[in-house]
C-alpha cells in the first residue's frame, strides 16, 4: 500500500480505536514503505502521551517475565499497555524466534494491551531501526504505558536509552558482578537495576556492590530492586520505583529533555541512513565513483584519500545531489 486515501483511512481508523488498523500501518513502518512519512506526519499530532519504559539486560535474566508482571499490574490499575519485544534476528535468514509471543499469551485476550514482536534485522544496538516508528504508533492508538523488551545482546544494547522516557536493567547473580554491568555500559543507561532471580545465591551481595556504585555516581541514586518475576515478588516494588522516578523526571524537566534528546537523534539517524542509501545508488552509476572504488580495493588508492577527492570534487557532489531530476 502506497500513499493516499488508503493510508488516510488506516490512520484515522487507528485514532478511532480500530483494533484491525494499528497491525497494518505496524508492518508498513516495519516493512519501511513509502507511506511511512506520510503516516508519521499524520499521526505527529497525536503522539507525546504515553510513557515508554525500556527493560534490558544480558540474556536469560527474566526481561520477559519482568515486562509480563508489569503489565499485570498496570492493568489492575486500568492502564492501556503497548509492548515491543524484540528478538533476535538469525543472521543466515534474517527470521526471529518472536517467544516473547507464547511467553506473555495470557495477556492476548486483553483488549487494553497490545503486543508487538520485532526482530533485530541487522541492529547490533539491541533494538530494529524501525522501533521508534512503532513506538510512536503505539502513542498515537491510546497506549498509557509502552514497554520495550531489547533482544538481550550482552554488551551492545544500548539503543533503548534513544528509544525510552526510562530504562530498567534485568540482571541475575549468575550475570556477573557489578564490576561486569559497569564494563558493559549498562550502568549509563540504567534509571533502575532489577536483580531477578533473587532468590539464588549472590543476588544480596550483588545488590550491595550495584549500591556501593551508585552511591559514587552523582546526581539522583539509581534504585536496586530484587525481584522474583516468575513469583510475582517485589514486582509491585518495580512498579513503585517507576512510578516515583517519573514524577522526579516530570518535576526537573528530565523527561521532556530527554524526549527532546531523542526527537534530535532519531533525525540524525534517520538523515544518515537516507543519504547514505541514496549516495550508494547514485555509486553504482556513476562511471567516475566506480573507478574511484576499483582503485581503493585494488589498493591504488587509500580509503581517505579517496573519501577526500569525492567531498573536495563539488562536480561530484552536484551531480549527486541534483539526481533524479
């Protein structure tokens, strides 16, 4: 489906609570279709509602039975909820194993949540490129509360910071200590550090080295919370902490810069991807860019040298951007 009256229909039957609308435009943001600009532009107006919680942490520490707790409980307080869950994505076929879909089916029958899985396709920051369309979709249909499962790929998943209002980071005592978290980055992004799985061995003495960390960081303490997800422990603790960092966010202005933050990276990514995919076809073209390249591979030529010649060469630079026209 292209733009037009198509697209039109589908986005004002989403604003109308139409169940059967939201899926369709999701798999033309995932599928990146030509209507996707027309559909954000669209929808622009609607957008700034809901808050985005992202959960991430190394594989196997539970994300999934975090998310599907905290949907329980916001549900009991009547919140609509939208969730993202990403897996990853097989390098040979590109598929994903989508689990996140059997792991929170008792939440399928609920009208007033939505669930989503996505695949990585190629992401190596934790989240697809096209997440924060999706999100943005889940904003725009109603959802109170969207929460965004990252696929869990150990040290690299630090997209979610771009993509959440805030970020809660799962980790188990058999994930390493706290020395590990802060080698994977994980305490820069962290607004709260659950440690699931409490109830096996190390999950105190990890909680008191998170805390001894934290307590060195300045500004506002990160809370450590021990969980049980599979029981249902202290989850209503998580949902606590959430709820009180939120007001903090709201009160000292972080929320709305940090969603300022975002709206400017999301652009920045997105001009890069666009030039860069229009810059590579106007390449495979132009007989003066392929020689240029021949002579890089055949070692002629050093990549920065040629990088050079091309942004120094307005000729060049003229003819790819004038294009098509």
């Amino acid at each position: 489906m292209g733009t037009g009256q198509g697209v039109i229909e589908l986005v004002e039957r989403m604003l109308a609570s139409d169940t059967l609308a939201l899926p369709r435009l999701i798999s033309l943001v995932e599928g990146e279709s030509e209507a996707v600009a027309d559909i954000m532009r669209r929808i622009g107006p609607h957008t700034g509602r809901a808050y985005c919680i992202g959960v991430t942490g190394p594989p196997g520490t539970g994300k999934s039975t975090v998310v599907d707790k905290l949907t329980a409980i916001m549900r009991e307080k009547e919140l609509s909820v939208g969730i993202v869950a990403v897996d990853p994505s097989s390098p040979f076929s590109g598929g994903a194993l989508l689990g996140d879909r059997i792991r929170m089916q008792q939440h399928y029958l609920d009208s007033g949540v939505f669930i989503r899985s996505m695949a990585t396709r190629g992401s190596h920051g934790g989240l697809p490129v096209t997440v924060q369309g999706v999100i943005k979709l889940l904003d725009a249909s109603g959802r109170d509360v969207i929460l965004v499962e990252t696929v869990g790929v150990g040290q690299t998943e630090l997209d979610v910071v771009n993509a959440a209002d805030i970020v809660i980071v799962v980790l188990t005592p058999e994930s390493g200590d706290a020395i590990q978290a802060m080698k994977a980055g994980l305490f820069e992004i962290a607004d709260i550090f659950a440690i699931n799985k409490a109830d096996r061995e190390g999950a105190s003495r990890m909680k008191a080295e998170l805390e001894a960390f934290v307590a060195m960081k300045p500004g506002e303490p990160i809370p450590v919370v021990l969980t049980q997800a599979h029981r249902g422990i202290a989850i209503d603790e998580l949902y606590e902490e959430l709820e009180r960092r939120r007001r903090i966010q709201e009160e000292n202005g972080e929320l709305e810069r940090r969603r300022r933050q975002r709206r400017r990276e999301e652009f920045l990514e997105m001009l890069q991807r666009k030039v860069r995919t229009r810059f590579l076809d106007f390449a495979e073209k132009d007989g003066q860019l392929k020689d240029l390249a021949e002579r890089v591979v055949a070692g002629e030529l050093d990549p920065y040298s040629a990088c050079a010649q091309v942004l120094d060469d307005r000729q060049w630079l003229g003819k790819w951007l004038t294009q098509g026209e």
